[in-house]
C-alpha cells in the first residue's frame, strides 16, 4: 500500500491545481478510479464524486478531502513584464520571497517564473528582517515586456502555484508543493481501491472537493446534494514536534492518524468543528481493535470545510480525521508515508464498522 501512496502521492502533487482552477487534478483522479473500474462523476462546481451503494436501511456516509491548493491570480503585468499577483487562500507571506512559480497557461503552454527577493548586496541593514507584503510580490517570467508575457499566455486572471515540486526524504518522508491535500487525495484513492470490491456496509459517497482554499466553498455544495448523515473529513493534522510547535499539542510525524476533538478558526468565519461522539468513539475503538496508533488533536486556529458540512439540512455527525505534516503552507510541507497507510488502514475498517444501529444523535453520550 505505501508504494501505492507513494506513487499517487507524488504524481498528484506534481499536477497544478489552484482553487477554481482544478480540472487537471480532477481529470487525473477520474483516470486514476477509472483504471480501478470505479466510476465517477463531477458536478457543477467541479466536485469529483464516486458513489458505493450500501444497505438501504443504514445511514450514509460522505467521505472526503480537497483537490485544490493555494497560490496567486494575476492582477496586473507591467510594462517591464514583470507580473504583480494577488494571493488566493492562506499563502505565508515571510515563505514568498524568491520561491519558484508556475502561471498556469495550459497543459504544456505553463510558464515559469521566480517571486521578486531584492538582490542582498544592495539591501540595507533595516530592510534585512522586513518580509515584504503580498501586495509588493513581483514575478519575473523572463520575459522583457508586457507585450511577450501576454504573447506566453499570461493574462490577468491567470492562476499560479508554487512550481511543482517533489523531494524525497530519509524514512518513507516526502516534501512537496501540495501535500495540503493531495495527500489526503491519495487515501481516497486506497479507500476507494477496498470499497470497490467490499460485500456490504453502509452507502460510502467518496467526495475529492474544489475551492477549499478559497473559503471553504465545494463541500458543502455535494453535501447539500448528497445529503449524507455522517461526514468524515480527510485533511492534515498540524504536526507539532519541531522546536517552534512544541507547545501547540502532541502530533508527531510518524506517530500514526490523527482525529480533531476541537477546532476552531478565531479569524474571521469564526467557526470550527466539535466531533460527533459517536465518530470519536468509532475512530477510537477501530484504532485500537486495528492496532493503529491514533493521535489527538486540538487546536485553534484551523479550519476545514467540515465546518460547514456539519450544518447541511438537520445536522451531519461529522469528524476530521487526517495525518500529521509540517511547514502548513509553504512551498515545501513534508509527510510520512507510514501516516497516510495508517490512516487508509483506520478508514477502511472504520467504514465497515458502520451498520444500520449505529447512534447518530448525541442523546445518552454523557
């Protein structure tokens, strides 16, 4: 299985996908279940979505994660050809300085750029700890005007990313420019390889989002159509064993899945998610019975698009379950592929778990 995930893993990060702008990673992942013979279908936002039926009687389940990243949408090309850009989603502005970049042109037609860090020679003492703001990032291209950056493809409008990006480490570890979340797609892609062939349990609706990124928008659109009753969101965990994370948990990389008993925003949506009893108790009892170490999770913060999937039609008995990674944001995050087997390992046995009696009201959980 981890040779799988690495594979699915690495290929998928190396495919640009920016909110709004998924359809590269969609038509791979559609590729990727069909070669499996499990079909798929999309709806009007973009959401890829894989249905396996179940009994009837027992309650159904939506299990998903997002397709999409961060990165920029061009806002203006000057007349030097130089390329200001405005952020969509969380990009850290201290990670931006001299990052390499891909604008999305099309297939084959992508061009490449570097984010502006002014040369060191000639910064003075007072400039040498400013991060610049997003607004001051320049993208060189190469090219020497407007005139040959629109004559590439390059317009206003025109998404970009953090160049793809793939860097094996020691341990089953990997880096790359989009962990967040095609590593949470990766284990769909194992879920849906045992789904296929299973003989009974519960309706399993296998969800790959658009525009999480961008405010949490697709979910909540399949759930509205989907109508499920529990709700298992597939994300990172905040890994909290480097120096500067030490005081925010325990989540170690390499220490097993994890579940969130507690998140919540504190910026702006404020909104966050408070695990259905039942679905803790099922993570937990299935680790335990799976001999799967799970790690626990609480933080603020965080936000995932379950915030809102928990609040579709009369209440969806919801969870984040996810695996640790470090350096949320940046260029470069880093997982253990020993994680994402872990966590494929939990859902698989955790889905099969769910029958027709399982409590989805919290009445009698004290």
């Amino acid at each position: 299985m981890i040779d799988r995930l690495r594979k699915d893993l690495i290929n998928l990060m190396r495919i640009p996908g920016l909110s709004g702008h998924e359809d590269r990673v969609r038509h791979a992942i559609a590729d990727l279940l069909m070669a499996e013979g499990v079909e798929s279908r999309s709806d009007r936002m973009g959401n890829l979505i894989t249905t396996f039926e179940g009994e009837a009687n027992g309650p159904s389940v939506m299990l998903f994660t997002h397709m999409d990243q961060l990165g920029f949408i061009v806002r203006k090309i000057e007349d030097n050809g130089l390329i200001r850009v405005e952020r969509l989603g969380g990009v850290p502005e201290r990670a931006l300085a001299s990052q390499a970049v891909t604008l999305c042109v099309g297939t084959g037609k992508d061009v490449d750029g570097v984010l502006y860090n002014k040369s060191h020679h000639a910064t003075a003492p007072d400039e040498k700890y400013q991060v610049l703001k997003a607004g001051d990032v320049l993208i060189d291209t190469g090219h020497g005007s407007r005139d040959e950056v629109e004559a590439a493809g390059v317009r206003i409008g025109t998404p970009g990313v953090y160049r793809p990006n793939v860097l094996p480490l020691a341990e089953n570890r990997i880096a790359g420019t989009s962990v967040d979340d095609r590593a949470g797609c990766a284990v769909l892609l194992e879920v849906a390889r045992r789904l296929k062939s299973r003989e009974n349990g519960p309706t399993v609706h296998l969800v790959f989002s658009v525009q999480e990124e961008f405010n949490l928008r697709g979910a909540v659109v399949a759930a509205q159509s989907l109508k499920p009753d529990m709700a298992i969101q597939v994300d990172l965990m905040l890994a909290t064993d480097t120096p500067e994370m030490a005081d925010r948990g325990d989540m170690l990389l390499g220490g097993g899945p994890g579940i969130s008993l507690y998140s919540f925003h504190g910026r702006g949506t404020l909104n966050g998610v408070i695990p259905h009893p039942s679905l803790v108790r099922l993570m937990e009892e299935t680790a335990e019975n799976e001999s799967i170490p799970l790690q626990r999770s609480a933080q603020v913060g965080v936000l995932t698009d379950l915030s809102y999937v928990q609040l579709v039609g009369e209440g969806v008995a919801s969870i984040d379950v996810g695996f640790p990674m470090r350096y949320s944001h940046s260029s470069l995050e880093v997982c253990d592929l020993n994680d994402l087997e872990a966590l494929s390992r939990l859902l698989i046995a955790a889905l099969q778990s769910i029958d027709a009696g399982f409590p989805l009201t919290r009445d009698g959980q004290a």
